[in-house]
C-alpha cells in the first residue's frame, strides 16, 4: 500500500500538498486494518513522501533526491494550506449554488 502510494507520487499523480486517503478511507480501499494503514502513511513520511498535520491528515510531498536537503518546511506548509483552501472554496462553492437552486 505505502509502495503504490510512493510510485503515485514518485509519477506525478499525487503532486505536492495533494491530501492522501484518510486512515479509513486506505483501509477500506485495500481491506486491511485501520493500524495496517496507519502503518503505511506513517512509513511514507518516514521515508519522505507524506508529512503528517495534526488535525488535516497526510499531504504527499516530493521526496528529496539522494543527497539532497528536504524543501523548505515553509513551502510545504503553503502547499498544504492552499490545498485546504481550495477544498473549502469547492465545498462552499457547491453549498452556494444548492442555495440557489432552493430559491
């Protein structure tokens, strides 16, 4: 599990700041134990892939290359909140226009 999430990264499908799958959402998906995948998100930030946030869950992030430093932690903290903030708007946007179509 933690190995396809790291090609998906590693190939550009999950960009930086992207939100992984929730502990249940990926245990429900490969039908394993919510420690199972736990595990998993924990052994990607381990090895680079995800950082965790308190609260928001897992955020891919592009691994460093072999000998070089990790992105500044600033930038990956921008990432992620313009990820959220993009989530909010879409979420916001969707209430407005059922508002709309109420009246």
């Amino acid at each position: 599990m933690a190995s396809e999430i790291a090609r998906q990264i590693d190939g550009g499908d999950l960009s930086p700041g992207t939100r992984l799958p929730s502990v249940r959402a990926l245990a429900k998906q490969h039908e394993v134990s919510a420690m199972t995948a736990q595990k998993a998100l924990n052994q990607l930030a381990q090895d680079g892939y995800a950082e965790a946030v308190s609260g928001l869950g897992y955020f891919a992030q592009e691994p460093p290359a072999k000998g070089e430093a990790r992105t500044d932690p600033s930038t990956a903290a921008i990432n992620r909140q313009l990820a959220e903030l993009q989530d909010t708007v879409s979420e916001l946007r969707a209430r407005v226009e059922a508002l709309e179509d109420r009246s």
